[in-house]
C-alpha cells in the first residue's frame, strides 16, 4: 500500500468511524439526562489522558509555540462546537441523524481552507473536489429535510 493510500485510510476512514462514535456518545450522554458542562469535563479528562498516553510513544515530543498556539486554537473551537452539539441533542432534542451530516460538512470547509491557506489546489484535481463538495452539499440538504 502506498504511504498516502496509508494516510488516507489511518487519517479519513478510520477517523470517520470513530468520530461517528463520538456523535453517538454525544446523544446517548443527553438521553441521560447529563447537561453539557459535565460532559465537556468528562471529555477533557479523557482526552487530556489519551495524550499523556501517547506521549510515551511519540519518540520526539516536540513542542513548540506555535505549535502549542495552534493545538489550543483547534481545542477551543473543538469545544465550542462540541457545546453547540451537545446542547443541540439534549435542550432542542435535534435528531442526530440529521444533525451529523450537517455539522461534518466542516469537510467541505476545511478543504477550502487547505486549498487556500496551504496551497494544496496544486496536489488535487480541483474540479472532481468542486463535484464532490456540491454532491455532499446536496446530500446535507436531502438529510436536513428529511
């Protein structure tokens, strides 16, 4: 197998059934009645020791300000989103079946960030990314009004 169909597979695929676990864990916590606040803390402990445990086997545990600067960025929207989820599922009683697709088109929005921030319209055919991104549009669209 090739290192990007490798990447592909351990970054895409195997993320997308997990963080379907993850939608599903979120509506299960509220149909018990758990509030949101609760959650988030039992979320972050958890994820706080999934990366002390990774850090015994990251052979370079390198941090660097930036670095660190981006990662509290991405856990604070992570949070923030994950609070608008939450409270979607349990104060609104919003159907996840409707709900996932429409907050995983982040997708969409983190390809069009990547083309243009990290220059990556050079690695991918646009045009096939363009018909992709307007058929999960579409899709969103069928899910949200069913």
């Amino acid at each position: 197998m090739k290192p990007e169909t490798l990447g592909l597979v351990l970054g895409g695929v195997l993320p997308a059934f997990l963080f379907a676990i993850d939608g599903v864990s979120s509506k299960a916590a509220a149909r018990t009645g758990m509030s949101w606040a609760p959650f988030m803390i039992a979320t972050g402990l958890t994820i706080a020791l999934a990366g002390a445990v990774a850090l015994y086997f990251d052979e370079e545990r390198r941090f660097t300000s930036g670095g660190v600067g981006f990662a509290v960025l991405k856990g604070a929207v992570w949070a923030l989103g994950s609070i608008l989820v939450v409270v979607a599922l349990s104060r609104f009683g919003a159907p996840l079946a409707k709900l996932a697709p429409l907050y995983n088109m982040n997708a969409l929005i983190a390809a069009a960030l990547a083309l243009v921030l990290f220059r990556e319209h050079t690695q991918v055919d646009t045009v096939r990314l363009l018909g992709g991104a307007l058929l999960v549009v579409g899709g969103a669209a069928l899910v949200a009004t069913a």
